[in-house]
C-alpha cells in the first residue's frame, strides 16, 4: 500500500442522472488496490445532510437551503475530511462544494447579481479547494430519462434547471482548466472509468 506524505482531495461533480456517483464507486474499487482511500458524499451521511435531504424534498428558501449544504460542508470538512487528508488518504467525495456553485448559483439567480461568486464567496478562507474534480457531462435529456429510471428523485430534475446547472458547471471548469477534467458521461462506464484513473495516476505521479 502506497502512503501518501499529504492526502489528495479529489471531487466527482455533474447534474443528477449524470452517472458520477457510480463512476466514482468503480475508481475508488480500483484505487483501494494500490491506497488509502475513503469514498464520502455531499449532501453527507451524517444527521446534518439528512436535514439537507429533508430541506430538498420541502419547499424550503432557497437561500436557507443554501446555508443548510453549507454547514452540511462545514461539518464535512472538520469530521472527515481534513482529517483523512491529514492521514494521507486519497479522499474522493461524491459531490462538493463547486454542486453548491452550480446548483445554488441556479437557485439563487435573480436574488443576487453575481450568485456563484456569491456563493463562492461564503465559502472563501475555510473550505479546502479539490485538488482534482471530474465533470461528468451528459446531455440534460439523457441525465433526465436516466433519473426517470431510479427510485430516488429531487426538485432538482427539471430540464431548464439542470441545463442552468450544467452551464454554470461548464462556467467553473473554464475558470479553473487545472483542476477541472471533463469526462463525457454518454460514454460506456468503463472507458470512462479508464479516463479516470489514467488522470488520477497522472497526477499522484506528478505529486510526488
Ligand atoms: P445527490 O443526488 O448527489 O445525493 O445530491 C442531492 C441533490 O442535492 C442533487 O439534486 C444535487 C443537490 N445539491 C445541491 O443543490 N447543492 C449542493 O451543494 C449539493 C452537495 C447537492
């Protein structure tokens, strides 16, 4: 098992139905042959991202719902993952804080001029920046059928919704090449899956 001398955070994003959750499944299968890894989520599986479920099933504010991901987040960071990072584990979290971006900085159009630097913002001096994030983009039409298909459903899956969303997901990836790699999520599971680890092992080698 290979230890990392400081762990790497990388980050799995795309709107619902874009397949990331079982493309990041498969990766950290792949990875646990070789690391330290630990698989999370935002919402979280804690009491607090239950709050953040409940919120979404209700017709909560927007900017309330906002707050409510946003201490889900704080207490992410502080319970797990700055301390994995800390262990040298390779953390992938299924969903972070640029959903918050993207989906919030749809919620919240029209309530502020600039609502994904607004939202960034709040997250400014605390959060700790992904060292990696993967964007699984696929077509809204064919990310709605696949949410059709399966039993758990959000607000979130309306088609104008999830086109603003993946814009505004295509809008931070142009600010951030680096870090952002977009997969096309219309692809079969295990090119995409290769894609993704080769890009992993690139950057563990260039870490190192
Ligand atoms: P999930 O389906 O990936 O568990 O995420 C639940 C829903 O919450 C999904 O529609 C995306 C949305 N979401 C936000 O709106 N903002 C956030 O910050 C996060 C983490 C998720």
């Amino acid at each position: 098992m290979s230890q990392l001398q400081k762990g790497i955070l990388i980050t799995f994003e795309g709107i619902d139905g874009s397949g990331k959750s079982t493309v990041a499944k498969a990766v950290v299968e792949r990875l646990r042959n070789d690391y330290d890894v630990l698989l999370t989520t935002e919402p979280t599986s804690s009491w607090m991202g239950d709050i953040v479920r409940k919120a979404i099933a209700s017709d909560v504010d927007s900017l309330a719902e906002l707050f409510l991901f946003v201490a889900d987040h704080a207490e992410h960071i502080a319970r797990v993952i700055k301390p994995a990072l800390d262990e040298g584990k390779i953390v992938i979290s299924d969903r972070y804080s640029d959903s918050r971006y993207a989906y919030q900085g749809a919620t919240l159009a029209g309530r502020f001029e600039d609502p994904i630097g607004w939202v960034k913002r709040i997250h400014a001096g605390w959060t700790i920046p992904p060292d990696l994030t993967f964007l699984l983009l696929v077509s809204p039409s064919v990310a709605l059928s696949r949410c059709n298909t399966r039993q758990k459903t959000t607000k979130f899956e309306d088609i104008e919704f999830m086109k603003k969303v993946q814009a505004n997901f295509l809008k931070l990836a142009g600010e951030e090449p680096a870090r952002f790699v977009k997969i096309d999520a219309e692809k079969d599971l295990h090119v995409m899956e290769e894609e993704v680890m080769s890009k992993i092992q690139e950057y563990i080698r260039a870490k190192i």
